[in-house]
C-alpha cells in the first residue's frame, strides 16, 4: 500500500499554512514507514495531480471551515471530501476539487480519501498561526499518526525528535536551506 | 446582462474578469484582481538569504521561477555571480517547469475550451487513427487505442463523473473540431498526465524536493555534485535525467505541437481574435557560459516584429490610480509602497465600480505603455533579435498555418508561441546536462559561490534586481538590503502586467484590451471570453461577469470548465 500525507495551504496565508506545518511537524515527531510520502502541496492546484497519481491513500491535512470555533478539529472520509472541497470549505481555493476530479477523469482516484482538518481563525496576508490554531497543531499531528496507524501502517513517535524550531522555518524548509550553505 | 463565470481557471487564486457586452460582442472589458497579496510586507525586515523560501510560496504554480527571481535579486544587490553548474541546475529546472507548466496548460486548463468531450463519443477511432498518423509518428496510435479511449469517456459520461468537465460548455456553437480530433485531443488529454510526472523528476532530482525545490541558494545552488556518490548528482543520475529530456521532447514534438497546430488550423477566426494592446516585452532569460541569455529581452511595439529595443528596467513604472491603494505618483518598483487603502464594495458583490478604483493589482507600465509578457513576446522578441532556432520554429509555422505575421498577435498565436517555445526549450536539456556532465567530469563540482554569505561581507545598504522568464511572462523582484535585513521588497509578476486594470491615461491593461471585439455567441455561455483570458495562462482563477448595455444582471451561473 502507498500513502500521501498531503498538507494544504498557503503559509503566506496566517491560519491557512496550518496543513502545510502538520505534515512537517509529523515528519519530525513521527517515525514513518517508507510506503508513507509526505507531502506539502502548497497551494500547487492541478499539479498536483501528477503527485498523487499513484497513491493508495490519501490523507489530506488541511484548514477546514466547518462553522466551529477556531481550533475545532473536523474529520472527513471519501464522497464527503468531494461535496465539501465543492462546496469550499477550504479557504485557500487550492483547487482541490479539481485536483480530484482531474484524477477521476484519469482513473486514478485513491481508494481512500481522508481529511482532517483546524478550523481557521484568521486566512490573510501574513505568516504565523493564531493561538487557537497554534494549540490544536498537536491534536492535529496525533490525529493523523493516528490515521495511518488504523490503516495498519506502522507509526511509532520519534524517540529523539529534532528541535521544532521557530514557525514556520522548518515548514518553509529555512532551517534546511541554511545548514546546506 | 451580467453572467458569472466562476472559475475560469482550474488552479488557485482569484481573477475576475467584467465584460460589457453589446451587438454580440464584448464592447469594454476589466480586469480585476479581488485579494490582496501582501508578500512583500511579510518580507520586509527578514534575511535576504531566506527571501527565496517565502517568494517561492507566493504562487502555488511558479515556485521555481520565484525563487530563482529572489536569489538574483539578492545576489544582484551584492555583486555575486553564481558559477557555471550553479547557470546549469537553475536552467535546466527552469526549463523543465516551463515544459510542465505549459503542457499542463495546454491539455488540463485551456484544452476543455477547444475540445469537445462530447463529440469524442461519436468519433469514428478508426478515423482518429488515420489523423494521428497524419499528424506525427507518435507510437501510441491504433484503432484499438482511441475505441478504449472513447469506451473509457463514455463510461465516465454514462457514470457521471465527467469530473472536470461536468460543468463545460459541450455542445456550444463555438466548438469546431470533428469528433475524430476531439477524441484524439482527449486522449492527450490522458497521456499528458504520464508525461507530466516523468517530467518532475529533473525538477524533483535537481531541486531536492517536490514541489517546492529546497536547493536555491544566495550564490548559487545546494544540488550536491560528485561522481563519486550515490547521494549526490553523478554521471549516472545525467544519463536518467537524459533519457527523462528524451521523452519529454518526444511527447513535445509529436504530440503537443502538431495537436496545436491542428488544433489552429480548425479554429482559423481565432488568428485575429485577442489582438491585445501590441506592444510586447520580455527581459530574456535562460543565461549561457558568456552570460547571453538563451531567450533574448526586449520591446516590440504597436504590433510590429521588428525595431525591437533593450528594456531599460529603470522605466518601469506601478501606477495605482485605478487601484486599491493609497494614492501615490506612479513609482518604480525599487521604490515602491504597498499601503492597501480598499474602497471598493462589501464582497460577495455583483456589480463594481469599474469608473473608479477596481482591482488590488497595481498597473505596470514601461514607459508609460502597457506591456504583454509571455510566450509570445518572448518568441516574437528572439525572432526580432535573430535568434536562428526560434525564426525557424516561428516562420515555419506561420508557414504551416498560412498565417501573416500579424496573426500572432491574437489568441491562437499565444498558443502556439507557448507550444513553440516548449519544444525550443526542451531541445536544450540535453545540451545542459552534457555541459554539466562535462564539468563534472573535469573535476569542477563548485555550485556555489560562498564569499559574499556572511552578512559581514555585506555593504550596508545596497539595492538589487533580479528577473526570470516565468512560463507566464516577464517577472521580477527588486529589493532593498539594509543593515543585514531586507527594507524593501517588491514583486511584479507577468498576470499584473497582462491583467493589470486601467491606468492614469486610462488605458486598458493587455488582457482587457485584448478581450475588446471578442465575439460571444450566447452570452450565458461566453466560452469566447474564456478562450481570449486562458490564452494568456493567468496564474489566478477567475470569474468573468458579462454586462449588457445597460449594465443589468440577467443571468448567473457557476462553471468549473
């Protein structure tokens, strides 16, 4: 079996990087077997659908607007992805729905599709996570360790995880660039 | 009448396109970009090495070229020249996003306006056959092939995942191909998924990670060289890489370019139609061992192929009069604010103020025209300047298609400029690889240039420019260092330049202008409009309202196509 770990959003978009910060952060806590690909989509759009190609599962980490307060977590599986990312509860128009579609015109819709999201508080101009999205960062991370796990994937935490580091240099892959110079 | 259109591309962001339409066609047009993007306020005060690593994450589709504008703007401010493997990577990745980017325009965002899904259910496979034949030697052509191909769409038709297509204007007027080349054009369609992810290995091997690449460097590039390891690019990763460039061109030459110029030949009314505002600029890119760069810049004006001038960036101009901004004289990049003052309605709205300030983009001018940036400009700027390979690849389509020169400056010479430059592009990866095979061979592994990274080393105020060919067209940022940290930053990108509005002469931006006299047949259905916007690959989706003469809302409608 392959998974994608897929993170979503802008990190140019305060709340909206929080997808693209939990797929780094469960590379950092987590140990994951190599079937597992992590990835930050960014806000790629179409490209996207090339990545995902040849996943067997999909778990989308991403901002979610549900109606909850900031913070609220939200759990959505297979057609309930499609009739929400169409409806745009993503705030950052990815273009997700086209991604999937895209994939479904080429026979390539993974057999299973999961998203666990935040709810924003905050989608604009600027980088950083509001303190309500900050604080379910964690949650958000442990649940999806907790996902790939009930797919029978074997995910243990890191025993000595590398230090965080300050947002969002590692999602940005800042810490990396500068260690290479 | 007012009709929305909503997206009109299938990728990220935000455009919205207002269309005055009178006698069946559009009368005015304008060109509003309704989010703010504040990037250049999130870099002010931050490490002009790290510039890069947010600039790349401005666009979710320009990546590279954002990063690679970012890096020469700094290394222009502090006098830096990157070493020959350093000139290597950055083209190679380079050209190969252009390749993916363009193809993927092509077949997946601008296709669906053309083809016809529906008419491919009735093709004759048989009679597709004969046309890929007639077209190229492209070996994935039987009859067999295009009746799985037609089975296979008339399964997602019959099941209802037309997906991406659910909402297209199938069966509009305006569709002219014969089944047998819907069905043909369909089927790339499919392959060019294939393709694509074959391709974003040289993106993927040479920038580290995808798809956001982690080995730009102030200096230079982090890709590792040497022979000797496993880890690093070695002789043995250039010849995958080769045989990637291989099949890229093979897809390139036998499949996108003839599907276009087939494509073109169907359609020939569109050879006049988006003529756009005629002056033309680009400012090169794709450098070579002395420097030159591949893709030479330049001005061309008032819809002429020759005359072509040097761009002096020093006259390029933002003028914020028909924008959300604070009002300002317009003001050279290097200079310029970014202070959003937003006066226009409570959003969601129908309707703008288009008489007044419309649109959070800024409009660029140079010398106070306005300027079309893209793959036309570019190829029309390299066969001005003489460049061989691209007045061959330029005339002898016009040849092909029976086109005057003129005709390029419309929506289907923005077409084919675009498949053009592809194929000219992809004909230099193998050149790249060997010179970079060749390099290392000889034993020089340097890629990067380290002597000015320490702030240190640094003056204490210094101003740079760096600029890129992005596949949409010119881009470029200026910065501003002081003390160790950027104090200005600012960022043109080509859709401001093509989708910019108005200015203080008034003065339609290019795709505005452009979309003057388009023809729109059924007004609830103004697959027109989108043809004439797609053709310039505007990074942002986009909503296109119809207005009738006297500005009324008639019809709404939401469409995916």
């Amino acid at each position: 079996m392959s998974a994608v770990v897929l993170g979503l959003g802008n990190v140019l978009m305060l709340d909206d990087g929080v997808g693209a910060a939990a797929v780094v952060e469960l590379g950092r806590r987590y140990r994951l077997p190599e079937e597992v690909t992590l990835l930050d989509g960014g806000v790629l759009g179409l490209h996207l659908v090339g990545l995902l190609a040849d996943a067997d599962s999909v778990l989308v980490l991403d901002a979610v607007r549900a109606g909850g307060a900031p913070g609220t977590p939200a759990r959505l599986e297979g057609a309930a992805v499609h009739a929400r990312y169409a409806a745009r509860i993503s705030p950052h128009e990815v273009g997700f729905t086209e991604v999937l579609a895209t994939a479904a015109v080429h026979a390539r819709t993974p057999r299973r599709l999961v998203v666990h999201g935040v709810e924003p508080e905050r989608v604009g101009p600027g980088v950083g996570l509001s303190a309500p999205v900050a604080a379910a960062l964690d949650r958000l991370v442990d649940a999806a360790a907790a996902e790939l796990r009930a797919w029978g994937l074997q995910v243990r935490p890191r025993d000595d995880p590398e230090p965080a580091g300050p947002y969002p240099d590692g999602v940005l892959g800042l810490t990396a660039a500068r260690s290479g110079a | 009448m007012r009709i929305t259109v909503d997206p009109v591309t299938r990728i990220e962001g935000h455009l919205r396109i207002e269309a005055q339409v009178k006698e069946g066609r559009v009368s005015d047009a304008w060109s509003v970009s309704p989010m703010f993007r504040g990037i250049e306020n999130i870099l002010v005060g931050r490490d002009p090495r790290d510039a890069w690593l947010f600039a790349q994450r401005i666009c979710g589709v320009c990546t590279t070229v954002n990063a690679l504008a970012s890096v020469r703007a700094v290394e222009n401010a502090l006098g830096i020249v990157v070493p020959d493997n350093a000139r290597l990577l950055r083209n190679l990745m380079e050209a190969t996003q252009y390749a993916h980017d363009h193809v993927v325009h092509f077949y997946h965002l601008h296709g669906p306006d053309w083809f016809d899904l529906t008419s491919a259910l009735k093709a004759d496979p048989a009679g597709t056959a004969a046309l890929q034949a007639r077209l190229s030697p492209w070996p994935q052509n039987s009859v067999e092939y295009f009746t799985s191909v037609r089975d296979r769409l008339k399964a997602l038709v019959d099941g209802g995942q037309l997906g991406p297509f659910a909402n297209a204007y199938w069966g509009h007027p305006a569709y002219a191909l014969a089944p047998e080349s819907n069905l043909l054009l369909m089927a790339h369609y499919l392959q060019a998924l294939d393709w694509q992810r074959d391709a974003v290995r040289i993106h993927a091997v040479l920038g580290g990670k995808n798809p956001h690449p982690q080995t730009y460097l102030v200096g230079g590039m982090s890709t590792p060289l040497d022979p000797t390891s496993e880890q690093a690019v070695n002789l043995t990763t250039l010849a995958d890489l080769r045989a990637v460039a291989g099949r890229m061109r093979a897809f390139v030459d036998q499949v996108y370019v003839p599907d276009l110029l087939h494509l073109a030949e169907a359609y020939p009314a569109w050879a006049s139609i988006g003529r756009g505002s005629r002056n033309l600029m680009a400012y090169g890119d794709f450098p070579g061992a002395d420097g030159k760069p591949l893709m030479p810049g330049g001005i061309l004006r008032d819809g002429r192929l020759t005359g072509v001038e040097a761009v002096d960036q020093s006259r390029i101009t933002e003028d914020v009069t028909r924008s959300w901004y604070a009002p300002a004289a317009p003001t050279h990049p290097s200079s310029g604010v970014t202070s959003p003052r937003y006066t226009g309605p409570t959003p969601p709205y129908d309707r703008l103020d288009t008489d007044g300030r419309y649109s959070w983009s800024k409009a660029p001018r140079y010398r106070d025209a306005v300027m079309e940036v893209g793959p036309l400009a570019r190829m029309a700027v390299a066969h001005a300047r003489g460049v061989p390979r691209a007045r061959q690849l330029l005339d002898h389509a016009l040849t092909t298609l029976h086109w005057p020169a003129p005709a390029l400056f419309s929506t289907l010479g923005r077409m084919v400029t675009r498949a053009l430059e592809t194929q000219w592009l992809v004909e230099q990866l193998p050149g790249w690889l060997d010179e970079l095979g060749a390099n290392i061979s000889a034993g020089n592994l340097t890629i990067a240039d380290d002597s000015r990274w320490l702030p240190e080393s640094w003056p204490a105020r210094a101003t740079g420019v760096g600029t890129t060919e992005a596949p949409r067209g010119a881009l470029g940022h200026w910065i501003e260092i002081a003390d160790g940290k950027i104090s200005r930053y600012q960022i043109v990108i080509p859709s401001t330049w093509n989708g910019s509005p108005r200015d203080a002469r008034g003065h339609r931006g290019a795709w505005e202008e452009a979309l003057v006299g388009t023809p729109v047949r059924d007004p609830a259905r103004p697959v027109e409009i989108l043809r004439v916007v797609h053709a310039f690959d505007p990074c942002m989706a986009c909503a296109v309202h119809v207005i009738d003469a006297h500005g009324g809302l008639v019809t709404e409608l939401t469409v995916v196509p």
